[in-house]
C-alpha cells in the first residue's frame, strides 16, 4: 500500500533538512504535514469543466455540417479543377501545367470519394445504397455495445487502476478536513436530527410497542425464571460473592443492636408480667442488650460463625432448589406470573415506547440538546483525527482501499453489464446519430486529408510517369 501523504511530507535530505527537523516540534510537523496535503490536493483537483461541453448538441451538430461543407466543398472543387483543365485539354491550351493540376485534382477527387465512403459507411448506406458491409454502427450496434462494455470493464474497472485512483483523491484526508470544520459538524448533527426525527415519525407507535413487547417482555417472561436464577446464585457462591452481602448485613446488625437498648427496654416492660419488680425487668433487658450486642459483634467479626456458615448453606440449598426441585420451581414461575401481570409491567412498552419518542424528538428539535451537541462534537473529532493522524488515516484509507477492490472485484461484471444493456436498448438509427454527432467532426478530417493526400499523391505518381516516360 501506497505511504499516506503526510507520512512523505518531510522527505527532504541532506544537512539542512535534518537541522531543520531537529528544531521543528511535533505540531509544526503536524501543520507542515497539513499545509503539504492542502498543496496536494489542490493540485489533484480537475479543472472545473463546462456543462455545455457534455450537453451543447446544437453547437456539435453545427459543427458537424459546417466539417461536412468543408469536406464536400473540396471534393468539389477538385471536380471544378478536374473539369476545367480536361475542358482546357481538349481545345489544346494551357501548356504542359495543365496535365499535372489535373492529375492532383483526377487523385484528390478519388481520395476524397473513397474518404467520404469508407466515413460514410460507419453510419449509413452511402446514396441509400445496400452496399454489403456499410451501416456497421446500425448492424454492429450490440456488438459495439459489448465491446466498449468489455473495454470499460478492462482498462476502467481493473482493482489496481481503481484502487489507484482512489487512493489519488485522499478520501479519508478531505473527509477528515471537512468534519473537523465546527460548521460542517453541526450541519451533520441537523442533518441527523432531521433524519432521526422523519424516521421516529414514519414509525406507528403500535408497531414499535408491539415490536418492544414481543423482543423484550415477553422474552423475559417466555423461559422458566428459577433455573437460571438458581445458575446464577450458584456461580456467585462459587466465586463467594456472598460474602461481601454477608459483611454488610453482619455489620448492620451490628450497629441495630448497638442502638437497640430503648427498643428491648420498651419490648421487656411492655411484655413482662404484672407481678414482676420493675427492677428485675430493667436488668433483664440490660442482659438482653449485651447478649444482643456481642452476639452481633461474634458474627460480624468471625468469617467462620455459625450463623455465616448457616447463611452460605441456605443460599446453596436455595441455588440448588431454584434449579432442581419441581415445587420451588413452580413457586419461582408463581411470584413470575404475579410479577408480569402487574399494570406497570403490562404497560412497560407504551411507556418506554412514549418516554423514548418524546425524547427523541425534543433533542432532535432543540438546537442545543445534548444529542445534537455530542453528535457535532464526536464528528469533529473524528474529523480531527482523520485530518492530523497518519496512522488512523492509513488505517481508513486501508479499510477504503479494501472495499474499493472488493467491490470492483466482485461487481464490475454488473457495471459493464450497464453499459452493454444501455447500448443493446438504443434504437439502431438513434445509436448511429447519436455516435456520429460525437466522433463525425474529427471523421470529417479523413475525408479533407483524403482529398489533400490524394491531390498529392496524383501529383506524385503523374510527375514521375512524366519524367521517367515522357509526355
């Protein structure tokens, strides 16, 4: 693959060039690298042609009479030469000047009539004769057509004059160039809002909740919840996720029954007997609360107590019934059933539907939402990317040089199809003018250098026999 441009920007040699570099930072580089790619495609760039150049059929057909005229006024004047010096013969006058004009008209009458055949013939039967092998364009017209389209497909088409060419425009460079302009990156980011909010317009809504209900809800309803959830629960246990679950509930408890001593003096006294001393309930509810706080401590500081250990195998026990016992099974699919027939669930795609619309189109509205404003912002970046880093440009230009050959590859055969069917459609009359009025002003050339030639070689040829033979 071909070097992208910026990397051949700094190619310069010799002591200058390498002082030069030394003292040039990354982002002069960078702007040089710029300024050389600018300079480049400037120069890549065509002039712009005129649209008379492919559409001025009146200018072409003008110019054509006036070659034909042209040709066919010298074709006549070689005859008016011709007569006259024969008119000139038989009174006996002229001298011996006479025999060679009209030996160069006599040959420039030939050339100029065999000319005017041989162009003629390509388009039509010459004096509406049916001449055999004339009117080739109207008889050969699908046979050219298969032609020009086998000539396009091989010298136009070929993956290496494409790829090449492509590679000559600096796609992903201009591109790059004309993101990073703030200007263009909010014009794609209107463009794309104008385009995102005819798309939210032509949808129906039934159809969009429709589609949410089928692909979202009910596929979270369709399966049996308790097996993947007992999954689930399994492989956390497996890797012990639960412990962090664990250590949060330990330590809540904790601090619950660190604050708990109003709670157990309210619950003793309201619970004790009649006939108990006050005093006997008070220290029973003390003992409560230090057996309570240092029971909570014991699990909250020990990995290793029974009530973890206790908490790990239920949640084991429950992983495995979640995925193997019938009756928890059915339980699971009865708290489902109960879950998806709630109002919030069964209106969830409207809702989601009628949130998401209205979201969509106030951003695509407001000239300063964020959707508009992060789409403005990723474009020029990109944009910037692509205008100031060779490696992600190289990388671009790779991707378009892959799918340019790829496509030539593989389709080329449908474009010269194009060209061949077009050509098969054209009426043959049609076909014949239509040719003609493009090639038949330079043809007409032929007939002028056929009579010059002619008169030339007619000259020629009598001044030899003269001279070798005698009058």
């Amino acid at each position: 693959m071909e070097k992208s441009p910026g990397n051949t920007a700094a190619r310069t040699t010799g002591p200058e060039a390498a002082a030069e570099r030394d003292h040039v930072g990354p982002r002069e580089r960078r702007q040089s690298s710029t300024a050389v790619l600018e300079e480049r495609a400037t120069a890549a760039s065509p002039a712009p042609l005129g649209f008379a150049a492919f559409v001025d059929e009146t200018g072409k057909k003008r110019d054509l009479v006036r070659m034909k005229a042209l040709a066919t006024g010298l074709l006549a004047l070689a005859t008016v030469i011709y007569l006259f010096c024969r008119w000139m013969e038989s009174r006996g006058s002229g001298g011996e000047w006479v025999g060679y004009v009209r030996a160069a008209s006599e040959a420039g009458m030939v050339g100029a009539l065999a000319d005017w055949f041989a162009v003629t013939a390509l388009f039509r039967h010459p004096l509406g004769l049916p001449i055999p092998h004339t009117a080739i364009i109207r008889k050969k017209k699908d046979q050219l057509g298969a032609s020009l389209g086998s000539f396009v497909g091989t010298n136009f088409l070929a993956p290496d004059v494409v790829s090449a060419k492509v590679s000559s425009a600096q796609i992903s460079w201009r591109v790059g160039r004309w993101m990073a302009d703030p200007g263009h990156a909010a014009r794609v980011a209107e463009e794309s809002s104008t385009i995102l909010r005819a798309v939210v317009g032509v949808l129906r809504d039934e159809d969009v909740e429709q589609i949410i209900d089928n692909t979202i809800v009910k596929r979270i309803a369709e399966p049996l919840w308790g097996p993947p959830i007992g999954r689930v629960l399994a492989e956390l246990l497996a890797d012990n996720r639960q412990l962090v679950l664990l250590d949060m509930l330990a330590e809540r408890a904790h601090q619950w029954a660190l604050g708990s001593q109003e709670t157990i003096d309210r619950i003793v006294m309201r619970d004790a007997p009649q006939w108990a001393p006050k005093f006997v309930n008070v220290l029973l509810a003390e003992k409560i609360y230090r057996e309570l706080v240092e029971f909570t401590w014991k699990v909250r500081s020990n990995p290793e107590h029974e009530v973890r250990l206790a908490a790990n195998k239920f949640l084991e026990e429950f992983a495995d019934d979640l995925q193997h016992d019938d009756a928890m099974i059915k339980k699971a699919e009865r708290i489902k059933a109960q879950i998806m027939g709630r109002e919030e669930i069964t209106g969830m795609a409207e809702a989601t539907w009628r949130a998401a619309k209205r979201l969509i189109l106030e951003s695509a509205d407001d000239p300063n939402s964020t959707l508009r404003r992060k789409v403005a912002e990723n474009v020029q970046q990109l944009g910037e990317r692509l205008r100031d880093d060779d490696e992600m440009r190289a990388k671009v230009d790779g991707w378009i040089d892959r799918g340019t050959r790829y496509l030539v590859g593989n389709y080329a055969q449908e474009i010269t199809t194009l060209v061949t069917d077009t050509v098969a459609k054209w009426d043959a009359e049609e076909a014949s003018k239509k040719i003609e009025l493009q090639v038949g002003r330079d043809l007409q050339f032929i007939r002028i250098n056929g009579t010059v030639v002619g008169s030339l070689a007619g000259l020629a040829i009598y001044t030899i026999s003269h001279l070798m033979f005698g009058g």
